[in-house]
C-alpha cells in the first residue's frame, strides 16, 4: 500500500496547475479572469471583467470534455448605450442549481434558457484552446484542443 502512494505521488506532475493560478490580469490594471471553479463531471467556470471607462462582467461555464462553453454578460455600466446593469448574483445562483442537478440532465441549451433574460449577450459556442480552468481541474479532458500554455 505504501509503494501504491509513492507511485501515485511521484506520477502526479510537480508542476501541476491549480484553479487559484488561473487567476490573471489580461490587461494592464483593468481586465482580468478570476474566481475559477470546479463544477464536477469535467465542467467549470470563471468570472472575466474590464473596468476602464466603464465596468463589465461576464460568467463563463465550461465543458472540458467537449469543449462547449456559455459566456454571458452578468454586469456591465457604461460599456454601451443599454442602461447599467448588475445581475451577478442571481445569474451566479441560476448556474449553480443547474450545475448542481444530475450530470446526465444538463445541457448547455437548458442552461442557456435558464438564465435568459437575466443574463445579457448569451453565447454558446466551442472552445478551440484549452482555458486554464480545464488544465488545471481535467487536464485528461482537453482531447485536440489547442494545450492551454501559462504565460508569464
């Protein structure tokens, strides 16, 4: 039993990713992805924003396994002409009791309806890269999409 561990320790790569280093400034001091979870059964999410002449925030739900996702913007002020908007929490628990229904059951269309018209520009599409929240909670799920790479 105790080589079992050694072996399973020492297969683990050292270098492992985690959820909390996914979180990154993309642009300098006002653009950014943060608060990266694990939904289970391969799927997870993260928060992106931009505050520079005006605020936004967008929801993002991952499928590693298939590489879908559903972006939706959650919050957003003088971004453009639509009047200001803060949605967060409610889309936040909307996604959360989709999530934490059967696996087999969920599916990005049922997500999307259940959270129109609270969330605003709703996209469902497919990944082409890896985004760091699969590379760090399913790494084994990334199939032939483009390996997510750490930047410096």
């Amino acid at each position: 039993m105790r080589l079992a561990l050694i072996l399973a320790a020492l297969a683990t790569p050292a270098s492992a990713l985690t959820l909390t280093e996914c979180t990154a400034i993309t642009h300098v001091s006002h653009g950014g992805v943060a608060g990266h979870v694990d939904y289970g059964a391969g799927r997870v999410g993260w928060v992106s924003w931009w505050s520079q002449e005006g605020v936004f925030t967008d929801l993002t739900v991952a499928d590693c396994r298939t590489g879908e996702f559903l972006k939706t913007r959650v919050r957003e002020d003088n971004i453009s002409a639509r009047a200001p908007f803060d949605r967060r929490e409610v889309v936040r628990e909307i996604i959360e009791t989709e999530m934490a229904g059967a696996p087999a059951l969920f599916s990005f269309g049922r997500l999307r309806d259940a959270i129109h018209p609270k969330g605003k520009d709703i996209e469902v599409a497919v990944l082409e890269a890896e985004p760091c929240a699969c590379a760090a909670a399913y790494p084994e799920m990334r199939g032939s999409r483009t390996p997510y790479e750490v930047s410096e």
